[in-house]
C-alpha cells in the first residue's frame, strides 16, 4: 500500500509569525543577514557565505550577467543559467569575475579622426558624456586622449572638426597604472580634482576608467560578495547531461560554486553528477529539488554542497498541475530542516538548505528562514528589474517585462529532467510562458525589501539568521485571518468607484 502523509501540506501564506520580546540589539541597523552557502563542519567556519539570504534563479529570464553583477554588489549570488551553450554561459561567468567594482569599461570609444558629430551622437546614444580616444578605437587600445563636455561647444564649433583638434591629449592627462586599488585610485582624482581618471598599462592600452560619481556608488554598497581577489561571486546552473564538458569550461571561467538545475533532484543522476564533479574538481555544488528527508538524506550522503527545496511552488511553474508531484512550500522546508538539523547532531556536518520558489511577499522570506532555510531562491522577484535579460514591453498604463520557466516550451530546457533519457524535444510543459509588472533597478527595490526582513527579524526579537531559527514562533492561520490581515471594509482612495 503506498504510503500517505496524513498532515495537511502547507504554503508560507498559511503562516504568520507572533513577536518575541524586541531588545536593543534587534533594532533593524544591528540585524545581521549573513549565511552560510555550502556545508561547512561543526566549530569550522564557512568557506563561502553570503552577505544577504537571497540567491537569484537558475532560468533564462532571470539570471544573466547583468542581473548577477547587480546582486552581487548587494551581497547576494545569482546562478547563470544554464539552458545555453556552455560557451555563452563561461563566458557570462567571466564578465562577472572581471567586473571591478568603481572600475569601468569603457563603452564609448572613438578615434582621432572621428568628428564632433561622431561625439554628439555617441553621446545622445549611450548617454555618456566622458569618451576614451584610442588608436583603434576600442576599450583596449592605445589610449590617445579623452573627450569631455568641456572641450567642445556645439554653438560654436563645426560638426566635422577632427577630435584630435579638441580632445585633452594624453600628455595632459593624469592616469593610473594597473593593479592599483580603487582606494588608491579615489586618492588621486581627489588630489587632482578629476572627474575621470583612466587605468593604462605599461603600453599605454586603456584598461578601465574611474569616476568621482562611482565613490559614493562604492560606498552605498557596503555588502558586495566578493572573493579573496576582490572580484563579485558568481555561481552558475549546470545539468546531469553535459556535466562532463560544461564543469571545466565554468570552472576555467572563475566560477565560484555550482548548482544542479533540475525539476526532481532526488535522483540517481544527480549523484553520478556529484560523484565526478567531486573526483575531478575543488569546486562547491548545490543539488536539489526535493521536498521531502529522504530527499535531502540522499543528496547529503551524495556529497550535496547545499539542497535546494520546493517542487511545484514557483509563480510559473506549473508541475503539480502536470504530473501531480509536489508539496506545499512551507511544509517542505519545515520538514528538510529538520532532516538537515538532525544530520547535522549526527555527522558535524552542517548543511545548508535553500527556500527554491513559493515567495509571495516579503515577509515569506523571513518565514522561509524561521521555518529553517538558510537563503533563499527567486525568479519571478528579479525577472521585473532592468538588470533581467528580459524585454520591457508597453501594457496599458505601465510596461511589464517577460518570464517564462525552464520547464517551458521556450525555454527548451530538456536537460533539467533527470530521467535518464537523450530525447530534445518536451512532450509537454512544466511551466509557462508568462509577464511580470516592471519595477525599476535591482538595488532599489532590494532595499525596501531587506528592510521589511530586518524590520521583522526585529519584531521576532532576533539579531540573526541562526537566532530566528531556535528563537521563532510561528501560527496557522485561516483564511478569514488572511483577509483581516490587509485593508478591508475601507473604499482606498487610489481606487475608481
């Protein structure tokens, strides 16, 4: 006979959390929102960590390189997707891991024989007023001089004049060297008073460029994930398929930790993957998805770095629907927590679970955590932000940007079932093909919402994560309590009647 959980299988909206007494040391500037990434053992400190409890999904409409430098800087990871070729993913990768924080590629380069039309109408394209003149041309050419607003007046000189007759040659211009630090570099534009200063080598080749604007910007990102070379961490998806060529192309590529991608991680794939990736290299590996301790118990002895859980319970995933497998979020986490806090009394070692999908509200995250998750993992939350791969488009009044799910028809995400099977084409869908309502930059929004967890944490009386987990009490609510907890039997102003 098979086996039936006779509890009710819950989701986070099923939950509230009750205030614990708020002390002085849970005020929201006290709260600390680091955790661990990858399993580390009893008494030893984790080898990677992340500054914020929130991680960005493995999907093609979510987790580019755009998207991954943006929540780097703010203390979280993203995972690179990896329904593309492996080449395109690596080289993701690497745009993050040479991405230096106040240090700028130039995107705006022209020569000495362009004209003051070429500069005026590169500057109404990009929007940048400061341009590298170099001998090709390029970011990495010789650099021969920069162009700024003040050198031309387009009142009074001729739209063909050469930039050579008007740009601040390269003898008056004061540059660092490559390798110094950006500390280093603030130092000279304020002694200088510069707006700009360019990093050459020692063949006078553009490197970066550095702006007094970006010193403020550095300093509003105290949290950036970065590694021992003070490049942002990056991770990124792989599958039990082409693991065998796609892990040394990431690898090679500066990769910081891996995650298996896939719609049921509680299979035999998952640990054959496992098994060579650990064998062949020095690298973490998250897997998952499972929702269940037999699940987890299975990944952990396979060698799992983290577990994902959830199946089923992302916006536009539809599994449940299509072959009836699943759980509620809420109990899945509460109860792979349990299996993971137990492992940990047995064996030392301490292996962290991550919250993959169900997130409604803010306040769901810091459920997630409470009920036992050490970070979280979003899609449709990053899929709105500029910084998404996705395209904007007109709605109405406003404008929405794309989504769609690995499981979809367009995604073409075959690799991601682990069944074993060489088939490429999807006999049906596991998600859809979907919009979600445009919401500005990554940082800004991120902000509020890392102030509404503080804000909480705080009510619940805790300064950290781990302090939420032994501290936090939790009640079911029903579905009239839900109703009462937002506005109602008011007419809101904002509303037509």
């Amino acid at each position: 006979m098979a086996y039936i959980y006779e509890e009710v299988s819950r989701t986070f909206s099923e939950y509230l959390l009750i205030p614990n007494l708020t002390t002085e040391k849970c005020t929201p500037d006290n709260i600390d929102l680091s955790t661990p990434l990858v399993k580390f053992k009893k008494d030893e400190e984790c080898s990677l960590k992340l500054n914020i409890p929130i991680v960005s999904a493995i999907m093609q409409s979510v987790s580019n390189d755009t998207l991954a430098i943006a929540l780097a800087r703010c203390g979280g990871l993203s995972f690179i997707y990896a329904s593309q070729p492996i080449e395109s993913q690596a080289e993701m990768v690497k745009r993050v891991k040479k991405y230096k924080s106040g240090f700028v590629v130039s995107d705006s380069n022209l020569t000495i024989d362009s004209t003051l039309k070429d500069v005026i109408e590169l500057k109404n394209r990009t929007g940048h007023s400061t341009i590298a003149i170099t001998d090709d041309g390029t970011a990495s050419g010789k650099l021969l001089g920069l162009v700024t607003t003040r050198d031309y007046r387009i009142s009074r000189d001729p739209l063909d004049k050469k930039v050579k007759d008007f740009m601040t040659p390269f003898s008056k211009l004061v540059v660092g060297k490559l390798g110094i630090s950006l500390s280093e570099a603030n130092d000279i534009i304020w002694e200088n008073k510069l707006n700009c200063l360019p990093i050459v080598d020692d063949e006078q080749r553009l490197h970066y460029l550095v702006f007094r604007k970006d010193y403020d910007d550095h300093k509003q990102n105290p949290y950036e994930l970065l590694d021992s070379n003070k490049r942002l961490r990056v991770g990124a998806g792989i599958n039990t398929r082409d693991y065998k060529e796609r892990v040394p192309a990431l690898v090679d590529a500066g990769v910081d930790v891996l995650c298996i991608d896939s719609s049921d991680g509680f299979s035999v794939w998952q640990k054959y993957t496992l098994d060579y990736i650990k064998s062949n290299y020095n690298i973490k590996v998250g897997a998952g998805n499972v929702v269940d301790r037999e699940g987890f118990l299975y990944l952990a002895e396979a060698g799992a770095d983290f577990v994902k859980v959830g199946i089923g319970g992302g916006s536009i995933c539809i599994t449940r629907e299509q072959k009836g497998i699943g759980r509620g979020q809420a109990t899945a986490v509460i109860e792979v927590a349990k299996a993971r806090d137990e492992y940990f009394e047995k064996t030392g070692v301490y292996i962290p679970i991550c919250s993959d999908g169900g997130i409604v509200h803010d306040y769901h995250i810091v459920l997630a955590l409470a009920m036992g998750a050490d970070f979280v993992m979003m899609g449709r939350y990053f899929a709105r932000f500029d910084e998404s791969p996705t395209k904007k488009v007109k709605s109405g009044n406003g404008y929405v940007k794309e989504y769609w799910g690995e499981g979809s028809n367009r995604a073409r995400n075959w690799q991601r079932y682990d069944h074993g099977g060489e088939s490429t084409n999807l006999k049906f869908e596991e998600g859809v093909d979907s919009y979600v309502p445009y919401a500005g930059k990554l940082r800004d929004n991120l902000e509020i919402t890392l102030s509404k967890i503080k804000a909480t944490m705080s009510s619940c009386g805790a300064a950290s994560i781990s302090e939420l987990q032994k501290t936090a009490r939790l009640t079911v609510v029903s579905s009239t309590s839900i109703i009462e907890g937002g506005a109602h039997d008011v007419i809101l102003k904002d509303k037509d009647y």
